[in-house]
C-alpha cells in the first residue's frame, strides 16, 4: 500500500512537471509569436504547416472585414506606397566587378592581379588588403599590384576601390564633370582641415574665399561615403501594415489586416480517416499535432486582438496626429498603454516593435506614437517629440552665418516656458542629425 501511494505521487509529480514544461514552453512561443512581425510570422506558419498535416493554410484574397472590402480596392490604387517595395538586387557587388573586369580588360597577367585584389573589395567597396601586402602574397612587384588597383577604380560605381573615404570620394571627384574646380585638389591636399572646418588654413594656402571652400563642402555632401552600398542585399524588403486607419468625416475607424496572413483550418477528414486506423503510436501523433494546432491558432489570433487593442488604444490618445496636417505626437509611454489594457510593459512593447499601421499619408511604426513628456513651468505637458520639432524648427530658421548655439536654443525654450538642460537640448539635436552650431555655420 505504501509502495502504491509513493508511486501514485511519483506520477503526479511527473506529471506536473511535464504539464508545467509544456505550459513554459507554450508561453515561450507565444511571447515569440508576437515578437514576429507580418512577414517573420507568414514564415512561421508556413514552416508549422509543413511538419503538421493537420494544419491547411487557406490564403485569404481581399480583407475579411466587410467594412474594410470596399476600401481595399481603392486603397492599393490611391496609396499604393503603403507597400514600401524594393526590388531585389539580382548583381551583388562583386559579380558586378568581374563582369566588368570580363569585358573590359584583356587576359593578361595584370587581368590576373585585378581579379586577386576584387577579393578584398568589401561590401562597401573599399579595398581591406594593402597594395604592399597584395604584392607580397602574390609575387608580383609593387608597381604592377598598383596598375591593377588602378584599373579597378576605372570600374563602376565610382569610389569603388578606394582604401579610405578620402580616397573615395576624390575618385568620384575626379569623375564628375560638374564637380567645383577645386574639389580634387583640396581633397588630396587639405582632407583633415576640410573635415574639421579649418577653412581658415585652406582659403590661405590656395587664395580662395571661405564661400569657394562652402561650395566644395556643399558639393562633397551629395558624394556617396560607401560606394559599393547600393549592391548590398534588399531580398524581398517590404512593409506590410498589420493595421489599417481611415478617416470618415473625422471619425476614425481602425481595421485589422488579417488578409495579410493565412487562415489556419483544421484538417478534419484527414484526422478522422488517420484516426480509424486503430494504431495506438498514430493515436498519440494524431493528439499531438491536433494540440499543436490548436495552440497555434489560439497563439495567432492573440497577437491579432493584442495588437488591435494597442492600436485602439494609440489611435484614440493620438488623434490628433491622424487629424490633424501638423501630425502632433501627444506624450505617450508603455506603461501608460499597460496599465489601461491590464498587459505588461513588455507585451506592450512587442506588440509595437515592428507591427505597422497604414493612413492615407503614409505609413507608421506603432512604437513612433511614444514619447516621453516634458512638463513646463505652467503645468503643460510637451511631448519630447515636440521640443524637438521646435528645436528643429529654431534651427531652420537661425542665421547661417551665426548659428544657435544650444545655450541659446536652451534660452528660447525657457521663454516659451520649457525648461530643460544643454546636455538634454545637445542630446535631441543629435538624435536629430542635426551637427553642432560650429559645423552649421556657412559663409555663402
């Protein structure tokens, strides 16, 4: 008696652990489900479908929401961007380089040293072998290891080649026609002092005005710095929104874009035929891949409501961004979103980090309608979003020839009642793009 009851309370306990792994591990994929974004989450049931024969995908043509039918066949015309495509580039750099190399040189040995060095072309096309070094693992002597390098940056796109940026860009100097008399040489000769806006020291030592050194500048800044990036691989690149808002009359209506996904069905003649065959190993397969599927579609569709909820949730706080032509981004944080919808911040945060929702002016990541709040003196809240559009703002309309500095930007703000710190002001600058007020100022 005493044996059965240890071996009743072994199986429970066996039992319980199994259930709790299986729970672990469902709570496991479920967490990672939402993680997925449209595309990653198409790949995963397409993957699930092929080791379950249980699971039938059924692609769904239009939009299931009635509402959103009539939509669907004006929206691809009227704002067909909202699918941000890009081509997939069939010609990587390096095969781009050896067909050129095939028709354009004959076979020669030099031929030969060309194709070596292509090797050490990276993807954004610099050279990352010296010519020293090049010379020495191939035998050849230094000069010959310099004409071929030489016949590489004769080859397309210009820059390619090149062992530094500085190089690179006198390349595509050199192969401009419009390019500033003289670009090619202040490159050459004065990079550093160009690149560190010691103009000065430049205007002196070729007797040119500060404006001549602007316009090299200006004319620098529409150079590619990485050549060889336009070759690097976009294989299927696309956006598609998981949610969809459109205006009516000023109502704003919110519909979920399951189409994009296909529709899990059960294989229910298939399980019944399989399930008549008695055999107790089919039996227990059988159960497994029903349980599989079930999880699955309950796993599906709790992304689907989840991301749903935030996207109600956000499109009713930010109205006005959807209304509104200056698209204001009120301040908005996770918890905020958490605590209305009884989730946790790290679902909240899953469910917006590469989940996207489409409007008729373009389309938005969930997680750009969040931003933290700055409180004025007179109680106001000021989303960080819009400091920095007015940040921007300053900037753009500040005298060139005597930039804001951030102390003075740091000032206006107070005098409209922000008040915040240099180092905060210096930080939305940067994660502005916008450079300092030394390297802004111009002397055209």
């Amino acid at each position: 008696m005493k044996f059965q009851q240890q071996y009743t309370q072994s199986q429970q306990q066996k039992q319980n652990q199994t259930q709790k792994l299986a729970l672990t591990q469902q709570l496991q994929q479920s967490i990672q489900i939402l993680h997925y974004s449209t595309e990653e989450l198409r790949a995963f049931i397409e993957n699930e479908s092929l080791e379950n024969p249980l699971i039938e995908l059924v692609e769904s043509v239009e939009p299931t929401d009635s509402n959103l039918n009539e939509y669907a066949k004006t929206y691809t015309h009227e704002t067909a961007d909202y699918l941000t495509q890009i081509p997939d580039t069939s010609v990587s750099l390096f095969e781009s380089l050896i067909e050129q190399i095939h028709l354009n040189y004959r076979d020669t040995y030099l031929r030969t040293l060309v194709l070596f060095l292509v090797e050490y072309i990276d993807l954004n096309g610099f050279l990352t072998i010296t010519v020293e070094e090049a010379a020495k693992q191939t035998g050849c002597d230094f000069v010959q290891m310099l004409d071929a390098l030489t016949l590489i940056q004769q080859l397309e796109p210009a820059g390619v080649g090149a062992r530094n940026l500085q190089e690179s860009l006198m390349l595509q100097t050199e192969r401009d026609d419009q390019s500033p008399a003289l670009a090619y040489i202040i490159l050459e000769e004065s990079f550093d002092d160009l690149v560190a806006r010691k103009w000065d020291r430049i205007t002196k030592k070729f007797n040119i005005t500060l404006k001549e050194v602007q316009e090299v500048f200006d004319y620098l800044q529409h150079l590619t710095p990485t050549p060889g990036a336009v070759f690097e691989d976009t294989k299927d690149l696309y956006i598609v929104p998981d949610l969809t808002v459109r205006n009516r009359e000023g109502q704003l209506q919110l519909l979920s874009n399951k189409h994009s996904i296909p529709e899990l069905r059960f294989q229910e003649q298939y399980f019944k035929q399989m399930e008549q065959s008695g055999d107790v190993e089919v039996a227990q397969y059988l159960k497994a891949k029903k349980q599989n599927f079930e999880s699955l579609k309950k796993m599906v569709e709790q992304r689907g409501n989840t991301i749903y909820r935030v996207g109600q949730f956000i499109v009713k706080h930010q109205r006005d961004f959807f209304l509104k032509p200056e698209r204001p981004i009120k301040p908005l944080i996770l918890k905020e979103i958490a605590e209305a919808l009884a989730l946790h911040e790290s679902t909240i945060s899953r469910a917006v980090n590469g989940k996207y929702i489409a409007t008729s002016f373009g389309v938005y990541e969930l997680k750009h309608f969040f931003s933290s709040k700055i409180t004025s003196k007179d109680g106001e809240e000021n989303s960080t979003d819009e400091v920095k559009t007015w940040i921007q703002e300053m900037i753009q309309q500040e005298n060139k020839q005597k930039p804001l500095s951030d102390q003075k930007i740091v000032e206006a703000l107070v005098k409209q009642g922000v008040d915040i710190s240099r180092r905060t002001v210096a930080k939305y600058r940067e994660q502005l793009g916008i450079p300092g007020s030394s390297k802004r100022k111009r002397y055209d």
